[in-house]
C-alpha cells in the first residue's frame, strides 16, 4: 500500500464512527469476528480501545489486523483504523487511488 492510498483512507475514516470496542478481555475470537464481518461488509472500520483494557493498542492493532488478513491504516490514541479489500468486485466500496 502506498502512503498516498494510506492517507486517504485515514481521510475517510475520519468521518467514521468506531464499530467495534475492545474492552478487559482483549482480542476474543468473537471481536475477530465481528471485525471480520465488519470489514467484509464495510471495508474500512475504526475499532475502539477501552480504558479497562490493559494490553498495548499497537499490540492489539497488529493482531487484529493478522487475525482478519487486514491491513493497519493506522493507530491513533486509542483508535485503529483497518482496511481490507472486498473480494467481490461487485461489492467494493473504496477505489484506491493509483
């Protein structure tokens, strides 16, 4: 991925609410889950971090991002932004620039 394909999805996710929140019990199979549902349907999601969980952000980010073969846009506070590519053609929503 490119920095410019990166900045502009960190441009829409901007606009994004968080989808999902990780709180105390961490990445579960269920929030890998619902991440990769969410990203199937959406693409580009913002996760949250609660403040009751104590494991590091960047830490989480990364395997979230593994568990759902996602790309990491980015980490920002408690915030990450993933993305990944909609396999169906018909279904993509965000048309990276070149």
């Amino acid at each position: 991925m490119t920095s410019k394909q990166r900045a502009y999805l960190k441009g829409l996710a901007m606009k994004e609410e968080a989808l999902l929140q990780i709180g105390k019990g961490g990445v579960t199979p269920e929030v890998t889950q619902a991440a990769a549902e969410a990203l199937e349907a959406r693409e580009l999601i913002k996760v949250s971090v609660l403040q009751n969980c104590t494991e590091d952000v960047q830490e989480i980010a990364q395997t979230l991002a593994e568990r759902t073969r996602s790309i990491l846009v980015q980490v920002i506070g408690k915030k990450i932004v993933l993305y990944k590519e909609a396999k169906d053609e018909k279904k993509r929503r965000i048309i990276l620039p070149a």
